[in-house]
C-alpha cells in the first residue's frame, strides 16, 4: 500500500487539536473540576429558553433567511441603538451567523488576500490565528502585558510598527479573552489613529460586551468619530444568555463590510440555528436589569475564584471583565511551564485550566501564565479553589 502524504494543507500547520479539547478530556479521564472551557453550568433566562421551545413547536424548523430571520436582525439593530447609540439598517448592516467564530471566520475569508497582514493584540481567542491562516494571510502581533498595577496595557510604538504596506485590517477585541482587559476610550483612540492614517479596517470581537466588572464600560470602537465606516462589529447571544451550544451570533457595521464577510459566510454553514434565533431576539430585548444583575452575579464569582487564587499563591491578574483570570504560576512552579503545569494539575489538584501560551502568537510571552474560568456555580469555584489549596499547600 503506498502511504499517502500528510493531507493537512500547510495553513493549518502546527494547529492541531485545540486545547480546550484536550483539556477538556482530561477534566473527563480524572473527574476534575473544569474551569478550563468558557461555558456556564446554569442555564440562562427561563423567557429565552422557553421562546425557543415554542419556536420548535410553531414549526421553526427549517433554513431561515441567508441573512438571519428578520425579528433577530431588528433586535440585533435595536440592542445596538439603545446601548451604544448605533444606527443600523437591519435588512442591510446586520447578519446573523454562527455564533461569533463563524462571523470572524467570514470577515477574515471574505476580506483578505493572501499576503495580507492582520494586526492583533496578543494572547488572542486561539481561532484568531487559524481564520487569518486559513485566509493564507499574517498575523502581526502587538504585544498585552501586565503592568504593576496588574492591569494589561500596549505600546502604542509596538501598535504602529506593526503596521505596513500589507496591512489591511486590525483585529480587536474588547473586552478581553484570556486578560479580562477592557479597553479604554483613550486607548481605542490610539487605535483608531492608526487605523484611519492607513486606511485600515477594524474588526473588533465583542462578545463579552456585557460582563464588565467594578463600573468599567465597554466602548464599541464603531462610535469613535470616523469609525462607523470602516469597523465590522461581532457579537453573540451564548456569554450572555448562557446558551453558548446554541451557536447564535451576529455581525452589524457597514454594507461594504457586512457584505464583504457574508460573501464567505454563506460558503461555511449557510444558516443556522432557526429555531434559536427568535429566541435570541426575546433575549436582546431583555430588560436592562437582566444585564445588570448578570454582571454582578458574575463578578462575585470572579471574587471567589480571584481571592482563592490568591490564597493558593498564584500571582493573580484580577480581570475587568469576561469569564476568565489569568495567573502567574511561578510562585507555585518555579518551572514557569504553563503547559506541563495545566497537564498535571487533573491529577495533582483535581482541576482544569488552560496554559495561556496557546492563545500567544509568541509563546515565550505567556508560557507562564494560566487561565481559570469563573463563569461556574459558586460552589464549583469554591470547591475548585480548596482543591487548589491543599494541591500546593503539600
């Protein structure tokens, strides 16, 4: 038999399985506490769920509209109007997609060519780099580090050599998955500078627009003066809503734009999710206190897992949002190995986390750092963070 050659095509190279998979098999094989994946253990609100039960029923069961069904489409309008003070055309400037990985996955496919250049802020969502290779582009990356405070900043002079002749978009997201940064108006100024004196596009990921912590406010990067134009903004209903399985996003800026990204859209799953997605509308008109109370249900988890931490004897970056805080093990491990760290901890502690070098494009600069996921019962987070004492107190 003659063997075949490796049939992987070189833009996937050195991918492979992510790592949420493996770690998430490993909280499996030793029944550890996961705190690894990002995906709540309770589900979301009981009107969101229920409309989507009905939906079933009522015979919402077959392809929706290439676009999105049009309730979602105008819900999707009418969030971005009443919290942001965004004008949207829903027939036009709205596109509903499989949650915000299909939408990212469109904007990249539909809107580089090869040899283009990416600019990203790293540690990044892991399929930030897979999209751009997939495009047979390059990702750039501009370093977020912990200052003294703790708190994730760039170099503005990093962010403008990043950029040159090849660069056609910046890839942004606010706030942020692993860091938990929001970014501030001064820096997404900074940003939009640099986009508008080279004529960049800004693809800004937002999907954890609603889990901020301690009074910090997220800035959508399309209300900066003169960024309406060129940023395509992508967000979701599964942080949210607590139904991260249903798959349901949506991305709203621009035609040119939104055009550019659902011409490759419509080539990866076409639509999906009919039932789920009036559902979602019933969930994007939710009163504002829903909002608001899921934040702060949120940010007392992210107390207990931040001060259990701490008291295990991580270097601990306290987040300003999302699900998710990252440490330093050193203090624990002098080694520094994220990776073996993450490997070990199922059977040393009886816990899932994620070694943060996966989401680096330089590995060396969060090779580290680990993250920890609080969007679990509170009782799971504690029950974790004992683990965690008695794993190192030993």
């Amino acid at each position: 038999m003659v063997a075949l050659t490796d049939p992987l095509t070189h833009k996937l190279a050195g991918f492979g399985t992510t790592i949420f998979a493996e770690m998430s098999a490993l909280a499996v094989e030793t029944a550890a506490v996961n705190l690894g994946q990002g995906f709540p253990d309770t589900d979301g609100p009981a009107e969101v769920l229920d409309a989507a039960v009905a939906a079933i029923r009522s015979g919402i069961n077959q392809y929706p509209p290439g676009p999105g069904l049009p309730e979602l489409r105008r819900a999707v309008a009418d969030h971005q109007r009443h919290w942001y003070g965004i004008d949207l055309d829903p027939d036009s400037e709205v596109v509903v997609t499989a949650g915000a990985t299909e939408a990212l996955a469109g904007a990249l496919l539909g809107m580089l060519d090869a040899g283009d250049e990416v600019v990203v802020f790293e540690p990044m969502y892991d399929s930030y780099q897979a999209g751009i290779a997939l495009a047979d582009a390059r990702a750039v990356p501009v370093l977020l580090a912990p200052g003294d405070d703790g708190r994730y900043t760039f170099d503005p002079s990093e962010l403008t050599a990043a950029v040159s002749e090849r660069t056609k978009l910046i890839l942004l997201n606010t706030p942020h998955n692993p860091t938990g940064k929001v970014f501030t108006r001064d820096e997404l100024q900074a940003i939009a500078r640099v986009a508008i004196d080279n004529d960049l596009i800004v693809v800004t990921d937002e999907v954890y627009e609603h889990l901020l912590f301690d009074g910090h406010r997220h800035v959508p990067m399309a209300t900066l003066p003169d960024m309406r134009e060129r940023t395509l903004t992508i967000s979701s209903g599964g942080k949210t809503f607590h139904t991260t399985g249903w798959k349901i996003g949506w991305m709203s800026g621009p035609e040119p734009l939104v055009t550019a990204a659902k011409t490759a859209k419509q080539f990866l799953t076409y639509v999906n999710g009919a039932p789920f997605q009036p559902a979602m509308a019933i969930g994007l008109r939710l009163h504002d206190a829903y909002f608001e109370e899921l934040a702060a249900t949120l940010q007392t988890a992210r107390d207990h897992l931040v001060a259990g931490l701490r008291s295990a004897g991580f270097v601990t970056f306290e987040p300003e949002a999302t699900y998710f805080t990252t440490v330093d093990i050193r203090p624990v491990d002098p080694s520094g190995d994220g990776m073996a760290f993450c490997r070990a901890l199922p059977e040393r502690c009886g816990v899932v986390a994620v070694p943060n070098e996966v989401f680096y494009a330089r590995p060396e600069h969060g090779r580290h750092l680990v993250r920890f996921a609080c969007c679990k019962r509170l009782d799971v987070i504690d029950e974790a963070v004992d683990r965690l004492a008695q794993g190192f107190s030993r």
